[in-house]
C-alpha cells in the first residue's frame, strides 16, 4: 500500500476501508474518520510466527507564499543634524581662513 493510499483512506467516513487475506492472515484497515486508520489483523490458525510492521508517515504543508513589502524610509534626525553640524564646521573653517589670509595682508 503506498503512502498516497494511506492518506487518501484517512480521508474516508468512519468504517471504509480495504481487507487484505492471504494465507489464513486477514489484514483489516479502516479508516478512524478522524483523519487516522485502524488496522486489525487476525490468524485462521495458530502456531504461526506474527510479525508487526509500524510505518508512521507525517504529511506536512509549507507555505511558500512570497511576501514582498516596500517600506519607504526617510532620513533619521541624526543623519540631519550631522549634516548640517559638517556644514556648519566647514563654512566656520573656510571663513577663518579667508581672516587668517586676509589679516596677514
């Protein structure tokens, strides 16, 4: 039974299922309608060895959905002041320089 059976039986009202025999061996699978199966399995016989075979399989939904946001950003108060602080600086600079040159004439 591969994995796409087991959960499309999972999908199935109460009571639904498949019944395998082989041998005396009857393997009984129903579905819970809880999204879950049941499984019976029953001997003819005894005497036989039984073998239990648990295969658990986890089916889960990622979401890949794209999310793209623009965000619109302006400049922050301190980016302001340190600009307007280097101009200052620099006209201060420049001005007394042109006194310095200026005097020394």
């Amino acid at each position: 039974m591969s994995a796409e059976q087991w959960l499309n039986l999972s999908k199935l009202p109460v009571g639904f299922g498949l019944n395998y025999r082989n041998d005396g061996l009857s393997i009984d699978i129903q579905s819970d309608g809880e999204g879950g199966v049941n499984v019976t399995a029953t001997a003819d016989s005894t005497g036989r060895q039984v073998t239990v075979t648990r295969t658990e399989t986890d089916h889960r939904i990622r979401d890949e959905t794209v999310n793209s946001e623009v965000k619109e950003t302006r400049p922050a108060a301190q980016g302001w002041l340190t600009g307007t602080a280097l101009t200052l600086l620099g006209i201060i600079l420049i001005w007394q320089l042109i006194k310095y040159h200026l005097s020394k004439h």
